[in-house]
C-alpha cells in the first residue's frame, strides 16, 4: 500500500479528528479510503446514468426477454466480482 501526504486547513483537521474521535473511522487513512470509495461509487452511477440515457435516446427499441435480463443480470455481477478482486489487491 503507497503512502500519500496531504496538506489540509485547521478546519478539515479539526473536522477529521471529530469524525475520529466519533469512531465512525479508526484512522485518517480509513476516513480518505472512504472518501475515495464514495467518488468512484458516484462516479461509475453518474456513468451508468449517461450510458442508460444515452441508450434511451438511441430510438432503437427491441423487446426484453428473461434470458437477455438474466444474461445482463450475470455480466453485471461478473464486472462487480472483477472489480472486488481488482480492489482487493491493492
């Protein structure tokens, strides 16, 4: 695991340590693992959004059946356990 230091106002500080001191995180690096994880959540559904937009907007429309349903279902939980794996390495 690499190291990063960050240079913050008193304020954050201040607001870091509470949030500590609530123990709602052990550290400062769980506080920051935290926050990153919650940016590239809203990140990767700020994305979903646009693609699913972008398909709605496409004007080809095509019935759904189960087995198309249950083969995303798949490719989705595929890219999630890929994903978890790839997380887990670092």
């Amino acid at each position: 695991m690499k190291s990063i230091n960050i240079s913050l106002p008193e304020s954050m500080q201040a607001y870091i340590e509470e949030q500590l001191a609530s123990g709602a995180y052990g550290t400062a690096s769980e506080y920051f693992s935290e926050l990153v994880r919650q940016d590239q959540k809203r990140k990767e559904q700020a994305r979903l959004e646009t693609l699913l937009l972008e398909g709605l907007d496409s004007g080809e429309v095509t019935p759904m059946t189960a087995e198309d349903w249950s083969d995303i279902r798949q490719a989705v939980r595929e890219r999630v356990a890929k994903n978890n794996d790839a997380g887990q390495g670092e």
